[in-house]
C-alpha cells in the first residue's frame, strides 16, 4: 500500500519507520513544540531560526528591509507573496530543506540530477528552467549573473528597478508544476508555463482592475459608511487567488451560510469584486 501511494523514495523512510508493539491511534504531532501541538508561536519561532541560519550562511548580507517591502507592496494575491517570501528565506520544503530536517536522504534536483535543490536552483537557476526564463529580453540576465539565493535575486531587481510581479507569478507557477510532477499530477509542460502564466498575471490585473473600478465609483458617489437599517447585519467576504471571481463566489457563499447559521434574516453583502456582485443581484 505504502510502495502504491508514495514516491520510491519517500516509501522507503515511510517504511524504516518502527511501528509500535501496541495497537494505537495515528496522531499528529508537530515536531517544533514540547507537546506536539501546533501553534503559531512555535511556527513562527521555527521561521525565524530558519531565516538566521540562512543569513548566517550569507555574505555580504543583503539589505532585507527593502527586498521585504517590495515583495508585500507588489499587486500579486497573498498567497504569492507569502511564497516568494518563503523562497527568500529559504523555507519551502525543498529537496535540501526535507534533508535538513531528515525527511529525505538525497538532496539533489529531480529535474536535472545534477546540483542540490534549494529554492534558488528549483524556481530559477535549475538547467532544465533555461526553457521557462527563456525570453532573452527579459530574463537575459540569468545567463549572466550568478545569485546564491532568491533574495539576492530580488535584491539587485529591486537595485535595477525590475518589476518582480512577473518573475513572483513565474516562480510561482514553476514550484507548483514541480511539486504536481512529483505527485503525478496533470501539470504544465515547462515549454508552457511562460504562456500560462502571462495569461494568469493579466486575468489577475483584469480582476484587480475591476475592483479598483468599483472602489473610485464608491469614492466618486461620496458612497461612506452610514450606519444600517435597525435589524440588518452586514457580512463582508473576500477571497484571494489566481481566480480571483471564482474564489469570490465561494467566499460570498461562505458568508451567507455563516449569516443563515446565525440565523440572520436581513443581511447586506459586501464583496470587492465587480463583476461577483452584479451576478449576485
Ligand atoms: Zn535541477
């Protein structure tokens, strides 16, 4: 069972594991706390260890402040900026981040099996990439400058005063086709993930366009808070992705079923996305 659901290689420490003599429950366990028990503290205070030992290993250091606020002001979801910042420290569970913490054995790159895989090699610097950072104009640079890590990276865009949307959307799309490869997943062919993810980055701005839109024609109507009606709630939802629409409906149906199972009977909803709200009415 264990050899039909994992990869050979994670099967294989699944498989060293001792069982116990008894017959007892799985549990989860959180190895970064004394109880096992998850919490943010203990996460938080894994990050930040993890984000000393990689500036430690760094020189000359790398002015963070400023690669830390371009990546939070950048029009990208959350869910991108929160992983290129992971990328930057160094925490995505690469294959040298797993060895590190003795999940794996081999820390070498499944695409090109030739150099080990830290965030760096696997969005960017990884041979088999060439064919991803392959337009000259933009990415010429790869060819020509050597980074040790992803934050160096974003730091000399930032001193060339290059845009890292793109680069934060192609990264993104890259480290989710990797990870859908290993898990035999149906995924974009590298050759293809150039494309797909221009398309992805204009439908984001499409939708972002929308909602600015509908923010100025609030501001523009003098549309300010006024207290509700006696006996009405509101419910605001909002929802963060590629598909920026389709999250948005689940997000609003989210809030409805929260507001029904409140019991509430007269509610206004308030959502950030055009063309969600006026398929509503
Ligand atoms: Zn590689």
């Amino acid at each position: 069972m264990v050899d039909g659901l994992f990869v050979e290689e994670d099967a294989k420490l699944i498989k060293k594991i001792l069982l116990s003599q008894h017959v007892a429950e799985d549990t989860l366990y959180w190895p970064y706390s004394t109880s096992g028990t998850y919490s943010c503290k203990s996460r938080y205070r894994f990050i930040k260890e993890e984000e000393e030992l990689q500036l430690n290993s760094q020189t000359p250091p790398i002015c963070h402040k400023k690669v830390w606020k371009e990546v939070w002001q950048m029009q990208a979801p959350p869910k991108i900026k929160n992983f290129l910042w992971r990328a930057c420290h160094n925490v995505l569970p690469t294959k040298q981040a797993l060895m590190r913490r003795k999940i794996l054995e081999d820390p070498i790159c499944e695409r090109c099996k030739m150099a080990v895989e830290d965030s760096l090699h696997a969005v960017w610097s990884c041979l088999e990439l060439d064919i991803v950072w392959a337009d000259q104009e933009k990415w010429g640079f790869r060819c020509e400058i050597e980074f040790t890590c992803v934050r160096e990276l974003l730091s000399w865009m930032i001193e060339e005063g290059k845009s890292l949307e793109l680069l934060a959307f192609m990264a993104w799309t890259v480290w989710n086709q990797r990870n859908k490869v290993r898990l035999n997943l149906q995924a974009y062919l590298l050759y293809q993930v150039a494309e797909e993810t221009a398309e992805l980055l204009a439908q984001y701005r499409a939708s972002t366009k929308a909602s600015d839109m509908l923010v100025r024609s609030h501001e523009i109507g003098g549309n300010r808070w006024r207290a509700l009606q006696v006996g009405f709630v509101k419910v605001n939802s909002d929802g963060a992705a590629y598909k920026v629409e389709e999250i948005e409906v689940l997000a609003a149906r989210k809030a409805l079923s929260f507001a029904h199972e409140l019991r509430f009977q007269n509610v206004i909803l308030k959502g950030d996305v055009l063309g969600v709200i006026l398929a509503l009415k």
